[in-house]
C-alpha cells in the first residue's frame, strides 16, 4: 500500500515537469531573432519584388537614360542641364508595392548623377509653396523667400511595373517588366524609353510530417 501511494503521488508531479520542461523549449524555439544587416546586402525571403530591386533596377535604368543623345541635345538646346520631374509609376503587378520607393530611388540617382537638375514633385512642391507664403507673413523682408521664381522641368519621367506569376506545385517564377518614359513636357515628345526585366525562381520547401 505505501509504494502504491507513492507511484500515485509521484506520477502527477513527473508529469508536472515534463510539461514544464516542454514549455520552456517551446518558448526558446519561438523566441524572435533579430540581427542587424548592411542595408545593400541582397537578402531575398519571399521572391516579391523588394529594396533590392528597387534600388538595382532605378540605378541601372537611370544610368542607361543619362547615357542615350536626349540628354546632350537638351544640353545643348537649353544652354544649361536639363531639368527632370519623377512622376507617378503606376503598379500594374499581381502583388502590393509601394512604388513610392522606387520613385525616390529613381530621385536619388537622378540628383547622384549631376547631370541633370531634379524637380520637386506635385506635392513636394505644395507644402513648399504653403512654406514660402507663411514667409512672406511672418519672415523678415531679407530673409523671406520670393513666390514665383520656380524652376519649371524640362522632362517628366514615369513609368510602370507589371508581373506574371508560373507556378507549378512548389516552384513559382515571378517575372517584372518595369516600364519607364522621359517626355518632353513642352511637346509630349518621347525622347527616351527604358524596360528592366527581372525573373526569379522561388522553390517553397515540401511540407514535413
């Protein structure tokens, strides 16, 4: 009777500490991880567009518009550097993108490369106005700057990013054409057309049991 009673005892607390232990190995394997990256380290997770493309694709795209004859002809024709807006790039994929992004890495490398001026966009360009009116009020007279003296753009570039999605069972290709045009905005001529396609194959692991 008395090494019944202690079997009985002692199973519950046995089992007690097994689902203790199992708890805190649980909590370890779930604890979150975070390691600090260079931020022009290519890391691809999902195979979505991401930075990477984003910043690859305007450098080179850019590089390949400042290299084309528009760009010396309206050298020329102005008698200074041409004057260049970024407007809308529309997102004509299948996923979310936030092509805010790329229109501001495609400013970056358009103001990097020093040879053409780069203007405030639409709404950039209201709370600047919003800035300079509050000056003409509130500003001394020597320091307010004047309204109406605005750099007009030459060009405007804008473009588009479209997608199509293979898959068969555990293997995706995810194929973008990212379509960009610099206009001419006195004319609507089209002095330069650019295209970048990017294909990757993502292959998802096979479920384990």
């Amino acid at each position: 009777m008395i090494a019944a009673s202690t079997v009985e005892r002692g199973v519950p607390r046995s089992i007690g500490l097994l689902l203790a232990a199992l708890a805190v190995v649980a909590l370890v394997g779930c604890a979150t991880t975070v390691s600090r990256r260079e931020v022009d380290e290519q890391i691809d997770l999902s195979g979505y567009w991401n930075d990477t493309d984003s910043r690859l694709v305007s450098e080179e795209m850019v590089a390949d518009c400042l290299s084309r004859p528009w760009s010396g002809k309206a050298a020329a024709r102005f008698g200074r550097e041409p004057r260049v807006i970024v407007g809308t790039v529309r997102n004509k994929s299948l996923e979310h993108l936030n092509t805010q992004t790329f229109v501001k890495d495609l400013e970056r490398a358009l103001v990097n490369s020093s040879s053409v001026g780069v203007v405030a966009s639409r709404d950039e360009r209201g709370e600047l106005r919003s800035e300079r009116l509050d000056q003409q009020k509130h500003a001394t007279l020597e320091s307010a700057k004047s309204m109406g003296r605005e750099l007009g753009a030459d060009f405007m570039l804008q473009g588009q990013i479209n997608s199509i999605l293979d898959q068969s069972g555990k293997q995706q290709v995810r194929f973008y054409q990212i379509e960009l045009e610099l206009v001419d905005l006195e004319s609507n001529s089209k002095v330069w057309i650019g295209q970048k396609k990017l294909k990757k194959l993502v292959t998802r692991p096979r479920a384990k049991l």
